[in-house]
C-alpha cells in the first residue's frame, strides 16, 4: 500500500504519525521519503554551479593524448 501526505513542516505532530500508524498493520515495515518541492530561483541555481566550477575547475587535457587508446587500455 502507498499513500501520499503533502504537508507542510508546522503539521508534522504527533498526531500526524498516528494518522500514518493507522492505515498500515502493527509492526509492519515501512519506508518513509520526504520531499521538498521547494524551488531554487535560477540565480540561486547559477550561484551553485559557480561554486562547484570553482571547487572543481575544468581538466586540461594534452591535445596529443589519445582518448581512445586509454580507454581500451582500461578495457582490456
């Protein structure tokens, strides 16, 4: 059985979890996810990506390696 609650943070209660115990038996194993469906704003996303490109800056590859030959390198 699946069910879907969408609440917001301020209703997660005590009473909350009994209305879950309810619909499923004594001890039966659950798997709860939680999800936001709260969005980041493109400027927000683009400040993180920045971030990350300076945390990990783009690899500088030998223009005279063949990528090709290192891969069936690892292939083999």
């Amino acid at each position: 059985m699946q069910t879907t609650y969408r609440i917001k943070t301020s209703e997660i209660d005590e009473s909350f979890f009994e209305s879950i115990k309810k619909h499923f038996e004594k001890d039966e194993p659950l798997t709860i996810t939680v999800k936001s469906e709260r969005r980041e704003s493109q400027y927000q996303m683009f400040l993180k990506s920045e971030e990350l490109q300076r945390k990990y800056p783009p690899a500088q590859i030998d223009h005279d390696i063949d990528l090709s030959v290192l891969a069936n390198e690892v292939n083999l």
